[in-house]
C-alpha cells in the first residue's frame, strides 16, 4: 500500500507534480524512494550514489514519513538541515494528506543559554544588545534566526553554552532551556533533521556513558552526504586536550568559584590559589611539550604563512618522557584538587556551577592520562595541531567502521547512506569498507544524474603541462589558468590541494587577469561565495573545503579549474596511520584507501559544475598524471560523461559553440 501511495506522490501527474509550477519528473528519484522505504520497512541497510540533481532529499523524506518509523536524517551542513526544515518539510506538510511531524535539533551552541542570558549585565556592545532583544520573544532560541548578528561576532559566545558548560536537569534555567524545549520537540517528533556532527557527538556519548544520549531513541537513520561520515566521525571519537580547552576550564572555574557574586571570602582566596597554580602548572607542562615538538619537526608550530607547512604531526612516543611526565603530573594533582574543591563547593550552597566545573575538571584528568600514557598505539593514533595560538593534544581512532557497524549498521532496524559521490570506478568497495557495511547485507543502488553532461560540460586535461612533482609545475599551470581565465572571461573557481600554492596563484593572478579575484581566507566563506554570485566575472581561488558544498548555478561559476588530482597529504597523522593499519593486513593502502579517496574529493570539485539542466561549463584538471598513470582510470571512471579534450583551442570552440 505505502508503495502505491508512493507512485501517487512522485510519478507523472501524480500529486507533487499537480501542486508545484515546473515540477520536473525524475525516474531516478522515483526509484531511489522506492529502495529508501522497503529498506525503511523490510529492515537493512542501502547504500544509494544518486547524481546531481536526482532529488534525492524528497526521495529520502517521503518515504521517511510513509514508513511510521521515527527517522533520523542526519545531514552534511547545517545548511542542508536547515533547507530541509524550512522549505522540504512545509511543502510536504502542504500537499501530502498525511499528518506527520518534524523536528530540527542542532548542536548546542547553535542556541542562546538561558543561564548565560541572565548573566548577562549591562552592556553597550551593539550585538549583545541585538542578541538580548531577540531573546525575549524568540521560540526556538537557535541563532540562525537572528541574521543580523555575524554567526562569528564575539559575542554568541557570551550567551551560548558548550557541552562542557552546559549543566544540564541540575541547572535552575533547565526548564526554560531552548536546548531542553528543541530535544523534548525531537522526543515527540517521527523525523528529526540533524546533522552528521551532532549525529556522531550522540553517538559518542552514548558509547562513553550508558544511558547518556543528547538525541531521541529511533528507529532508522538516513544519511544524507553520506561521502562525510568517516572523517566526522573520527573527529567525534577523538580525545582531545588543548591549551584553548584548559582556558575555557579555569575561565569557568574563576566565573563559578571566585567572582559568583556572595561568595565567601574565604572560598573566593582558596578557589583562586588553586587556579593560579593550575594555570601555572598547565603552562610549564605546555612550554616543555612545544620544546619537545619543536625538537621533532622545527616548522611545526610555525604558522603556515611563514613556513609554508602543515601544523598536524604525530607525536612523539617521548612527548611525555622524563621531565615532562613530572609536569604532567603535577598538572594531573591540581586539577584533582580542583575537582575536590568544586566538588565540596557544589554540595554546599554554591549552585551547580560548582558541579559542572568539578565534572569537568576529572573529564581533562582522564583525557589527559590517556594521551600521555599512549596504551592504545594499535588502535589510535597520538598526534599533536596548531590552531592559531592553541594547541591540541589528540588520540583519534585509525579506523571507525567497527564503531559505526556495531552501532549504526547492526544496531538500527535500517540505515541508507545516500550522496552523489559514493562510487569510485563504479564500485562501492572503498565506502563500505571505511564505513563497516559488509557487503553481503547491503543493497547497493547507483542512479545517474538526470543532466546530460555530455552536452553541458567539457572536461579538459592537458597533455603538455609538466609533472605536479616537477618545480617547473607551479609556474606552467599558473599559465594555464590564465589563459583559461581569458576563455570563459573569469566566472570560474580555482581549486588548490595546498594554501602555499593557493597564495602563489593568488598574488600572480591578481597581476595577469583583469577580473576581480576572492581568496579564502581573505573573507568569511557565506561572504566569499556571496560576492562571488554577485560579481559575474569573478574568480574564486580556493583549497578543500570548497571542493563541496559549494551550490553556485548559472553563470556566475562556468570554468572550474583542479590544480592538481587531491591526493592526502602523506604525512598527515591520520592519513599516515591509516596507511601503516592497511600495509600491517597485507593491503594495498594506495589503491585501496589513497586513490579511491582523491577520486571521490575529484568527484566533489566536478560536481562544483554543473547544479540545473540549464548550467554549462568546463571543468579542467591540469595534473597529467590523471592521463599518464595506471590509477587514472579510476579516477575518469568516476566522473560523469563529460566531453573530453587535450586541447586548449577546442576548448575554446566549445564555449563559444
């Protein structure tokens, strides 16, 4: 019954398309709803590359809300979460005759703390201001519902909670909480719209604490941008501790401890005593460990700007050897203190700042003691980042499919991983592999897009361009993409694999070509890609996180130009580790993990092209090797059935044809 229902809605002249102007039938998406509910319905997991523009949010969603199950669609951005909520679910509630409902639940920074808004006193910063106004008549809380504050202004953090701050049923605001409305919204929701990092977050909180959870029980898992879910969940699983964390704890402490109005002098002199000395151990303890890193490689905690290198590297088994082990353990005694203080100050009549700062307090000791200690060598891999002035002491997880197979694949009564870039040669070996789907119990569905990309791209690899590998490359492709400039007159976006070739390029290029010139970095990304739609004839340089997620159609983006094919950096902690953990079973990480991974990034800067039936352009990929080598194939076979040609005047005539 609920498949016929589902023909009536999708099919030619069925209900969608009488109610929408321009409704455009899709057999693709048709299809793909289909395998969406029997999955849904009969139990599995589904596994779905659909292409650019198969509509596949409306071929996941409808047989969501068909099935009864209460479904989870975890998203890629919050954009796409939010473009969901706003736009697919009120059209769905509009011209389907079934009631259903839906909830959107972020992270909880996204919405303003009730507690910190009581915090807050008098103030003539503009955009504290804005956010104290709104704050009084806004339901939901979320931040995105009050554009005219920057999402970056300093001042969202003086009125958001992090989940280290947040303190939950014991906080005395917990019932006006806009974090404990929206979950309470999504408990009695069948669909709630997340995205994959609040997804993996519930996630790992639920495998740390028993009984902890930050989303609903559910039933099924939809995940959209499916192509994500390694790295992000990586990222969750991951330990950390930096020196930005341990600021935020003594920050909190002394807010909690020493400066909370009423509290006894006494209290006050003993809590700021234990904070200096904290603070004071914490930077030796950091201090020794920047030495011992700056002994390993000289240029990692140099910035990228002055040395031109990456800031990840792993850590050394001797990081805390020696002299630094005693720091360590000097810092591990204060913050102990510090949690018995807070502790005795929480059972007294001290609020329950007290408690969050203790809980908090141990939660550093114990993340702390696993990356100095370094047991797990097998299974993780310790590595150390520079962020601006911060720096982050990792453990993360070398391989995350046996976490998402025991508690996604095996766990739930379904799951489908759906994105346009899920294959690569065709196959989806290397994504079930990283994912921990075993083969024999997914069903596997591959959907071309409904574009004729033969007709409205070109796709262009020159020939006679030096090797990547060869210092005359730089200079070569940086010809290239000027004269590729000249053809499409600007209206192009340039993608880099490293930020020292991004600058080189953007400084020469702002001197060769007359078009307007945006370099990430320069400007906020919402600004950057903004302006670029705006100014016809601009050119965009960018690095990999424009590879995705970036939706410009029309002319504004006709030319987008791949330096080079994305291969990972080698020496990249994790990359580095999960080439070792593959070489260690007797695998090929090369073809095994390395290609199949670039192709897919290709596969994503390809797809920057062409977003309606009605965009055209050209895509060029200056790295020869994609013609010269054994492992091309693998990457052509990946993309779409563009044209294809070496030579830069049939270019050219293609544009102009």
């Amino acid at each position: 019954m609920s498949h016929a229902l589902l023909d009536e809605i999708l099919q030619p002249g069925g209900i969608l398309a009488g109610a929408l102007p321009g409704y455009e039938q899709r057999p693709q998406q048709l299809k793909m709803a289909h395998a969406v509910l029997s999955t849904l319905e009969e139990g599995g997991t589904l596994l779905v590359e659909a292409g650019t523009g198969t509509g596949k949010t409306l071929a996941y969603l409808i047989p969501a809300i068909l099935s009864g199950k209460k479904v989870v669609v975890s998203t890629g951005t919050r954009n796409l979460q939010e473009q969901i909520f706003e736009k697919d679910i009120p059209l769905l509630r509009r011209h389907l005759d079934m009631p259903f409902d839906a909830a959107l639940l972020k992270g909880i920074s996204n919405y303003a703390c009730a507690r910190r808004l009581a915090e807050v006193g008098d103030t003539q910063d503009a955009d504290l201001i804005k956010i104290l106004r709104w704050a009084k008549h806004t339901e939901a809380g979320d931040r995105a519902g009050l554009g005219e504050v920057a999402e970056e202004s300093p001042a969202w953090k003086l009125v958001t909670a992090t989940p280290d701050s947040r303190l939950g049923p014991k906080c005395p605001f917990y019932e006006r909480c806009f974090v404990t409305q929206a979950r309470r919204r999504a408990s009695r929701a069948q669909l709630v719209i997340v995205n994959h990092h609040l997804f993996f977050a519930d996630l790992a909180l639920r495998s740390a604490y028993e009984g902890a959870q930050v989303l609903p029980s559910y039933d099924a898992v939809v995940f959209d941008e499916a192509h994500q879910l390694e790295e992000v969940a990586t990222e969750h699983f991951t330990i950390s501790v930096s020196t930005l964390r341990l600021g935020a704890l003594l920050r909190d402490a002394r807010k909690a401890l020493v400066d909370l109005p009423g509290t006894p002098t006494q209290n006050a002199r003993a809590a700021s005593g234990l904070l200096a000395n904290l603070e004071a151990r914490c930077d030796e303890l950091f201090h020794a460990v920047r030495a011992r890193l700056c002994q390993a490689g000289p240029n990692l905690l140099l910035p990228p700007d002055a040395a031109g290198t990456e800031k990840r590297a792993e850590a050394p088994e001797d990081l805390f050897a020696g002299t630094r082990r005693d720091l360590w353990f000097k810092v591990d005694a204060a913050l102990e203190e510090l949690s018995a203080h807070a502790g005795q100050r929480a059972a007294g009549s001290d609020g329950e700042t007290a408690h969050g700062v203790a809980r908090r307090a141990d939660a550093v000791r114990a993340d702390l003691a696993t990356l100095a200690e370094q047991n797990d060598t097998k299974r993780h891999v310790y590595w150390t980042e520079l962020s601006g002035r911060s720096l982050f002491l990792h453990a993360s997880p070398v391989d995350v499919a046996p976490v998402l197979r025991q508690r996604v694949v095996e766990s739930l009564e379904a799951s489908v991983f759906t994105s346009a870039t899920l294959t690569t040669g065709g196959r989806f070996d290397y994504v079930r592999a990283r994912l921990g789907i075993p083969s024999d119990i997914a069903v596997e569905l591959t959907l071309d897009s409904p574009f004729d990309f033969s007709r409205q791209s070109l796709l262009y690899l020159p020939r006679d361009l030096p090797s990547p590998k060869e210092p005359e490359f730089a200079a070569a492709a940086l010809s290239r993409i000027t004269e590729l400039l000249q053809v499409t007159q600007g209206r192009a976006m340039v993608l880099f694999t490293s930020h020292k070739s991004l600058r080189q390029a953007a400084s020469e290029l702002r001197q060769r070509v007359p078009f307007p010139v945006l370099v990430q970095g320069e400007l906020t990304r919402p600004t950057l890609l903004e302006t670029f739609r705006k100014q016809v004839g601009s050119v965009l340089l960018a690095t990999s996180s424009f590879w995705e997620g970036v939706d410009v159609p029309g002319e504004a983006l006709s030319l987008v130009i791949l330096e080079k094919l994305p291969f990972a950096v080698p020496d990249d902690p994790l990359t580095s580790a999960r080439v070792r953990r593959l070489e260690d079973q007797g695998l090929d990480p090369f073809f095994g993990y390395q290609v199949p991974r670039a192709a897919l990034s290709l596969k994503q800067g390809f797809g920057r092209l062409i977003r309606t039936r009605r965009d055209r352009g050209i895509v060029a990929i200056l790295d020869h090797r994609i013609l010269t080598k054994g492992y091309g194939r693998v990457f052509l076979q990946s993309l779409p059935p563009a044209g294809r040609t070496s030579v830069l005047e049939q270019v050219r005539r293609w544009w102009l044809g």
